[in-house]
C-alpha cells in the first residue's frame, strides 16, 4: 500500500518501503544509490514510500518498486514468484479467480484473499508449534537432568552424613523427623538457587536485549526480559523440582535402622521396594520405546516432543535397569579383561561384581593387593 509520493513511473524512479528508507534517512524526491544488476551503481529518485504491513511475507527484506521496463537494469533473471491483484469496484471474486486459473494452467495457485490469509495462518500457527515444542523439549532436557543432578547429590551428601542421622535417631528422631529435616535443608537449597537462577537469567536477558538494539533488525523490535509471571513460575518450579528429587535421597536415609546407620550401613532395600522399582524401569523403558515410535509416525510438531519424551524415558528406565544389568556386562567383559588386565583387571573385574547400587559408605577403606 502505498503510503507517502507516488508510483514510479520513469526509469530513473524508485518507491521503497518505509523501514527502509529511514534507515538509509532517504525521503521522497531525494537520491538514493541503487546497484545495477552488473555490479555497477546508479542514482535515482526516490517519489514515494511504501507501507511495508500490507506485506507480512516481506517483513524484514527491503522493497524496491521500480517500473516494469526498469526492472533488468536493477536485476537479472527476474521471476514472478507472487502476484497480487487488485479488482475494480463491483468486479465478482470468484469470476475473476476462475478467468486467473483458466488463463493460467494448472501450475500457479491462484488464492482469493480470505484463503491466502487463511493459508498464511496455518504456516505462522506451525511454525509457533514447532518453535514451542523445541523449546519445551530443551526445558524437558533440562527438568530431567536437573532432577538426576539434585538426586544424586543428596545421595551422596546423606551417605556422608549417615552416622549423624543416627545420632538423631538414637537420642529420639523418628524417621518423619528426618525426612522433614532432610526436605526442609532441600526447600532452603532450592529457594536460593533459584533466586540465583532467576536473577542471572535477568541479568543475562537484559543484556542480550541491550545488546540486540545496537544492531540494526529493520522493523524488528526485540525485547528477551521476562516478565514477573514468568520469573515468579520458574521459582516455583526450581523449588518444586529440588523437593521432588530430595524425597527419594530422604526417604531412604530415614529407613535406616539407627544401630545400622552407626555400623556404616547405608540401608538396605526389601524384595517389595526392590520389585516396584524394577517394574517402574520396565514401564518407563517401555513408555520411552513407544514415545519413540510415534515420534518416527507422528506428523510436526508433535513428532519433536514424542521424540524427547521417548528418549527421557529410556535413559531413566535403562539407569534404573544398569545396576541390574551390569552383572551380565561384567560378565561379558570380564574374560578379556582378566586376560589382558592381569591382576588388575581380575581386580577390577571383581570389584564391579561386588559394588551394589547407591553411594558407598564413607569411612570405610577399600584394601586390595597381590599375592
């Protein structure tokens, strides 16, 4: 749409659309410096400007109009790839649209104007979905590892502390007590990293924001600070995720008999936690197998996020089933191992058939040698 001058009508005319001729500072009837389409330079007028939101696929790329007989001399090779027609006061659409692809074939697709805004719609709503579950997927990516990170540290923190927790049990603590204690200690941890997280995010988003209006985006505004909503739910969700994988760590710790606890053991798993556990590897394995398959048959996007659910859940549900697997490993590795290794790889070899799931104990010495 036209908005300031007029239409070119010469060749030495041009009409360029408005972001473009403010960035060049250029204004109807003054010069602008165009490139021929050998490489050369040439000067014309500038008569008018042109609207550039009536174009939402050229949003961002410079518009140059010149005249038709005009247009070899900026460019070579020129093809048509889109026409926009505009009809008389009374003229009937649908005649109009069949005379355009009786005169034209069957190769160009000829779109009235509500069909073409329709079409455009369902291209910006699938590329929304995909950029949406992209993101969403590497949110997942990170929820999960997260949580593994937060759960293994815990393990390893209360397998230290495992003589202390049962001075506590001795002198009067139930396990409740400990268990509290143990997510009150998780909750603290994840209100701090949490704001620390937030605020850096901030910090790092104000930043690329200030760095991004340094350069030149044309009619692009780009703005990454978050809003508080935002800010406030990935508080939230920082804390809740801490909490989460702490109840494992701290449940287990307060299943401890205290006489138990002060002999070094870490505890021990009965056959009926043992089983549960081992049927939700395998229902985790198998709900990651089939997340897998749809993604290989379900269409975009909705393939990207089966994608990511699947392969979260195989690699929780095949480290679940390590530790279970692991002997049969050992046993297939072991021969040349021990062959190759000698003492050391019989020691080796050894050592990973004896070592069971979850952190080792402190203070107990591992003593090997050779005879």
């Amino acid at each position: 749409m036209l908005k300031d001058g007029r239409w070119p009508g010469a060749p030495g005319e041009v009409l360029l659309d408005t972001d473009t001729a403010r960035r060049i500072d250029a204004a109807p009837g003054s010069d602008v410096r165009l490139t021929r389409a050998d490489g050369g330079t040439t000067t014309a007028r500038l008569v008018g400007t042109l609207d550039g939101r009536g174009a939402p696929s050229f949003a961002g790329h410079p518009i140059v109009a010149v005249p038709d007989g005009a247009v070899e001399r900026y460019a070579a090779a020129v093809t048509a790839a889109q026409l926009d027609v505009r009809l008389l006061s009374g003229a009937s659409r649908s005649h109009t649209t069949e005379a355009l692809r009786a005169a034209l074939g069957d190769g160009p697709e000829v779109r009235t104007r509500e069909a073409s805004v329709a079409e455009a719609t369902r291209q910006s709503r699938t590329l929304y979905g995909v950029v949406l579950i992209a993101a969403l997927s590497f949110v997942l990516i990170a929820l999960a590892v997260a949580r593994m990170v937060v759960s293994n540290t815990f393990s390893v923190v209360l397998a230290q502390r495992t003589r202390q927790l049962a001075l506590l049990r001795c002198v009067g603590a139930d396990r409740a007590q400990i268990r509290r204690l143990i997510l009150r200690q998780g909750l603290l941890l994840g209100m701090g990293a949490s704001a620390a997280g937030v605020l850096l995010g901030v910090g790092l988003c104000a930043a690329a924001t200030a760095l991004a209006r340094t350069a030149d985006l044309g009619p692009v505004h780009l703005r990454l600070l978050p809003s508080p909503l935002t800010c406030v739910l990935a508080g939230l969700f920082g804390v809740l995720l801490t909490l989460l994988a702490v109840r494992g760590p701290a449940k287990k710790a307060s299943a401890v008999p205290p006489v138990a606890a002060l002999g070094g053991a870490y505890g021990t798993v009965g056959t009926v936690a043992r089983l549960r556990a081992a049927a939700w590897s395998v229902v985790l394995l198998l709900a990651g197998v089939a997340s897998l398959v749809l993604g290989v048959v379900a269409p975009p996007p909705l393939s990207l996020l089966a994608v990511t659910l699947g392969a979260i859940c195989s690699f929780f549900g095949v480290l679940r089933l390590s530790h279970r697997l692991l002997p049969a490993v050992v046993a297939a590795l072991g021969g040349p191992a021990r062959r190759l290794g000698g003492t050391a790889g019989r020691l080796a070899t050894q050592q990973l058939r004896l070592n069971r799931p979850g952190p080792a104990p402190p203070g107990r010495p591992f003593c090997s040698g050779s005879r």
